[in-house]
C-alpha cells in the first residue's frame, strides 16, 4: 500500500462492466485531484455503456460522466494501456478485484479492494433508484478522501491545479 500522506501516481478504478462504479470513481478523483494523479478505470465485460443514472447522480455533485466510454481489461491492453504503468489498483466488485489479482500478478503494483454498494436494479422507481446511485457516488467520494486525503486546491478552471506554497 502507497504510504499514508503520499499519494500514487497513477490509479485505475475496475468493477463489473465500466459502466457506474468505476467510472464514477474515474470522475470524481479527476474532479477532486485534478491532474496531480494519473486516472482510468475499466471492467472485467464491456457489455454497457455508462449509465445515465451514475451520469445524473455525478452531475448533481458537478462531475461530469457522459462522455465516458466504457472499456474492459482487455480493450484497455489491446489499446496499449499496460496495467504495469500504474501504481495502485482499485476493484470495486469482487469480481474485477479477482481479474485484477490475475492480471497483476506478474507486476508490482497495489491492489486494493473497495467494496461498494452496486446500486443497478435497486429501488423502484425514479426517485428510489436515484436514492441507491447517491448511496453510492457518496461512499466513493468518502473512500477517495480517507485513502487520498483532502483534495486538490483548484482554480476556477477545474481542470487546472493551483500550485501551492
């Protein structure tokens, strides 16, 4: 595990199908340590694309997920992306924390499991289903904080960091 108070590098998020966990996470750490660490997420199908309700749920809080494309391991090595280039791997599902230890078991990189409510299929109706996504987009943001610690001072560009001291 990364040092307490020293932040990796590079992170990648994984889960079951890239499409609310994972990309989530992939949002909210850009969204609240900028360009200071290296993020991408993945998941062990690529069988979904985004889901609109982690897309309106993200939103709310001013992170913006509609633009994410969801990919798997295998695309993301098919592209080039080597697991080896990052740090510090984080499953969400158990499923992808299995896919991941397999994966990096050759690399010497970090895995650590996460896990977080998946809120697909629960709640009926709108309002309901709305409820579980928040329940969710708030324990990765609270994960993010406890494991990286108070998030980067921005400027009103969000996507710059403001140097500090």
């Amino acid at each position: 595990m990364t040092l307490e108070g020293q932040r990796p590098h590079s992170v990648l998020f994984c889960c079951d199908y890239n499409a609310v966990r994972s990309p989530m996470a992939e949002a909210m750490m850009k969204a609240l340590y900028g360009r200071e660490i290296y993020v991408q997420s993945v998941g062990v199908k690529n069988e979904l694309e985004v889901d609109g309700f982690a897309v309106a749920v993200c939103d709310e809080i001013g992170v913006k997920l509609d633009r994410h494309r969801a990919r798997s391991f295998d695309e993301m090595e098919e592209w080039g992306d080597d697991l080896s280039s990052f740090d510090l791997v984080v499953a969400l599902s158990p499923a992808s924390q299995r896919r991941a230890l397999e994966l990096t078991r050759f690399y010497h990189l970090d895995v650590e499991y996460w896990p977080v409510l998946d809120p697909t299929g629960l709640g009926e109706g709108r309002e309901a289903k709305l409820s579980a996504y928040r329940q969710t987009r708030d324990q990765i943001r609270e994960r993010l904080i406890d494991r990286f610690g108070p998030p980067a001072p921005h400027t009103d560009d969000t996507s710059t960091v403001k140097e500090t001291e």
